[in-house]
C-alpha cells in the first residue's frame, strides 16, 4: 500500500486584490504526494503552482480544506519538506560549503557533523572542489546546485522543486535533471517524494510518475496523466514522444483559457492574463504553417522542435493563433483555419485590418481600450489608468505585460497609437476628433 505523505483536502486559498476583494487563487485542490513518486505541476503563469506549494511547506496557510503531513494537520513549516525555487538567494559573502551549512546552523547542529554533512552533499551534487569558491565565481548551473544542496542537506522526506531548472539554458538544465533523477533512483538521498512545478513538457514526462495540469482562475488540478516508464527514459522513444504529446492537448484544451470547457467560461475576459505572443511571431508561425510539410496542420512538440520555442512560448503563440480564430487547437496538433489562410494571402494593410477586427472581437481588453479613446473627447488615455484595472485581477507583473501585449496588438490592428513617453494611448491620427 502506498502511503501519503502530504495530503490536501479540497485547499482554497484567496489573497486580497488592489481594489480590496478578495480573490479566490486556489479553489477545492485535492492532491496527495505519495512515497515514492515524483509528481510533475504543468500550468499557465499566475495559476497558483506556487502558492500551492507554499502552501504544502506550511510556509503559508489555507483559507479552506485541510493540510495533512503523516496523516496529521500540518501548522507552520515542517522539517521534512523543503523547496527549491528558481533563483537561490545564495549569500554572495560566504563560500559554497558555508551556504551549504547555513540551514545546519539554524538548527544547532554542531560544527563538525555540519561540516561532514554538508562536505557529503556538496560532492553528491558534484560540487566537489569548490567547497571555498564564493557565489559569484560560479556559472549558474552551479549556483542551483549550491542552492540544491542546500535543501538536500537538511535530508528533507519531502523535495518541492518550482521552476528549479527555468532559469538555465537548456543543456544545463538536462543535466542537473539528470543528475538528482540518478541520486533518487539510487537512493543516495533520503528523499522519499518529489514534486516538480515545470514549464518545460519534456521536463514533466522525463521525470515523473504523473503530471498534473492545473487550469488557472482559480488555480485547481484539472487533469492528470499517469506515466508507467521506468527511469531513465529516452527522449527520443516512441513512448515518450507519444506522452508529449497527450500533455501538449491536455495544455491546449479549451484554448482561449486552457482548462474551461464551457463555451462562456472559453471566452477570454476583460481582466485576464495575455499570451505573450508579438507579431513577428504570430505571422512566423501561420507562415510556417501553411506550408510544406506541414500544409495547414502541425504536431505541437514538432513545431516546437523545428523553431526553437520554449513549451511557454509555443503555447503562447498557438493560444493566441486560436483566441484571434487562425487556427485551432486540438490533441496537441495545430491546424489553420480559412480565415488564418486568407490572413497569410493578406497584403500586409488588408492583415492589419484582420487582426484589429480579430481583436475588437476577441481581446476584451483591446475593445475596452477602443471604447473608452472613442468615448474620451481628448482621444487620448493614460496608459496607467488600464494598468489599475487590470491590477483587480492581476499580480504587477501579468498586468504590465498584458497592458504590453494589449498595446503591440492593438497598434499593429490600427486601432490606437502609444505614445511610450508619455505613457498615452490614443487613437489614430485619422480618427481623432477635430480639437475644438
Ligand atoms: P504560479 O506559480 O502558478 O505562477 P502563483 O502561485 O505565484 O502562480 O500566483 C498565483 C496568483 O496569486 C497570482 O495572480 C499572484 O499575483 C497571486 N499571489 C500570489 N502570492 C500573493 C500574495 N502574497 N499576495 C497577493 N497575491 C498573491
Ligand atoms: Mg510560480
């Protein structure tokens, strides 16, 4: 029988939003880690991945449901679960064996057993060598290991790895994957489950048991892929391939906002996030498409391989394709609709009027700008004005660059005009009402 070490029952979480509502992040997650399976979370930015494993360090609570560690409701942060995040802060003062022992030292654990421990790891993780090197004399994948290390240090039953190989490129990446799958596969380390919030698919199939797929807006697991291979596995068999796959149409399902299935909950909202996807790359894509060999329809992770895209990016691209009805979506496979062939046939002024009327259709943000430069008798808006809107629904980050990719559709659509030292959106020359 399989135990669960970390368990969460019907998890809601909301946090307060600028306007003072609160809204909800996490809604009715029910998950459970169990021993010894490493768990991939697949899922668009700013759906609540994060939180949700902040949530199971018990380095913040639950507004609902329940946490339970061993069976027990966990208060406060538990010994044996630790994370690992993106970009270690790593104190640049102190060399690699000193960061390494600084978990050790908060504990009490003494000098000597600190110092062997912390030796063992750092040769485990194959930083052997470089216990006196400071920080910045580290290339980055080297830093991550440090910043691994010193989770694995303080030998956690429980590993929660966000987005802990993101910021590599790829091949570094590989590696250090590679590299902690064979320290889990041997049992080098005591690590009993693991779970992995990623934004690579590959990454996802190559590592774990199962993948999770969270929708956004609340954040809940959405869909889950079971996988039987046995590690280490080859990226390049028909198995792995075929599993790539299945995630890429899982990711894609309901395209405009992946993971909802109704027709109206499919339709993107005023005070949604974008995709981050700009023009050169939007017409790349349909240009590519309708030709050889793909002549209208494509496979996601090939696409993928043939233009060097990241998951992250390509989906962006693709979502927006389908949001603006050039093309569709459906088990992982592109394909061009008449209206993406007819855009791609276009001279470029008759694509620009496409792409505004696609806009002023689908983008709801778009049109709201569009009403409210038609409504002001200036014709000309502040910029921060949207960003204040947006930021009801959006973290700062999501709201500029929807804010962002709003303005580059909407000017390329003919739309408005930016004037980006000012920080005024206005409308076309054109169009603007005679001053009085
Ligand atoms: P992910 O990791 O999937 O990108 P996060 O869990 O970081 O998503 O964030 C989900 C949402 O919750 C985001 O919109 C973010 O702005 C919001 N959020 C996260 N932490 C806080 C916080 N401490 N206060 C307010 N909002 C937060
Ligand atoms: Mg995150």
């Amino acid at each position: 029988m399989t135990t669960n070490i970390v368990e969460l029952k019907s998890v809601g979480k909301s946090f307060r939003s600028a306007d003072g509502s609160d809204r909800a992040v996490l809604a009715g997650v029910d998950f459970a880690l169990k021993e010894g399976e490493i768990v991939a979370l697949l899922g668009q930015s700013g759906s609540g991945k994060s939180t949700m494993l902040r949530i199971m360090a018990g380095l913040i609570g639950a507004d609902q449901g329940q946490v339970l560690y061993h069976g027990l409701p966990l208060f406060g942060s538990a010994r044996g679960i630790r994370m690992v995040f993106q970009s270690f802060a790593l104190f640049p003062w102190l060399t690699v064996q000193k960061n390494v022992e600084l978990g050790l030292e908060a504990q009490g654990v003494p000098s000597e057993e600190r110092e062997l421990r912390a030796e063992k790891v750092i040769d485990l993780i194959g930083l052997s060598g470089f216990e006196g090197a400071l920080p910045r004399e580290l290339s980055g994948g080297m830093r991550q290991r440090v910043g691994i290390a010193r989770a694995l240090v303080m030998e956690p039953e429980i590993l929660l790895m966000d987005e802990a190989f993101s910021a590599l490129d790829v091949l570094t990446g590989e590696r250090l994957r590679e590299d902690i799958l064979e320290l889990w596969e041997s049992g080098q380390i005591p690590t009993k489950a693991m779970l992995v919030v990623s934004h690579n698919i590959e990454e996802a199939v190559m590592m774990a048991d199962r993948v999770l797929i969270f929708s956004s807006n609340p954040g809940r697991i959405r869909a889950e892929l079971p996988i039987a291979l046995a590690r280490p596995r080859n990226a390049d068999s028909q198995e792995v391939r075929a599993l790539i796959d299945e995630v890429y149409g899982l990711m894609t399902a309901g395209s405009a906002r992946p993971g909802r299935t109704t027709e109206k909950e499919a339709k993107l909202q005023l005070g949604d996030r974008l995709p981050e996807a700009d023009i050169a790359r939007i017409e790349g894509i349909l240009e590519l498409l309708v030709d050889e060999p793909y002549r209208g329809q494509a496979d996601l992770p090939k696409l993928g391989e043939e233009t060097e895209l990241t998951d992250r990016e390509l989906l962006d691209v693709s979502i927006t394709l389908a949001l603006l009805g050039f093309a569709q979506l459906a088990h992982g496979d592109i394909t061009i609709t008449p209206l993406g062939e007819q855009y791609v046939a276009a001279s470029n002024p008759e694509r620009q009027t496409i792409f505004g009327q696609q806009l002023l259709e689908n983008v709801p943000l778009v049109a709201y700008i569009c009403h409210g430069l038609e409504q002001d008798r200036s014709g000309d808006l502040p910029e921060d004005l949207f960003l204040r809107l947006l930021r009801f629904t959006l973290n700062a980050e999501d709201a500029e660059s929807a804010l962002r990719v709003a303005i580059e559709w909407g000017r390329y659509g003919n739309l408005f005009e930016y004037n980006f030292n000012a920080g005024i959106i206005h409308l076309p020359k054109d169009e603007t009402p005679v001053p009085e």
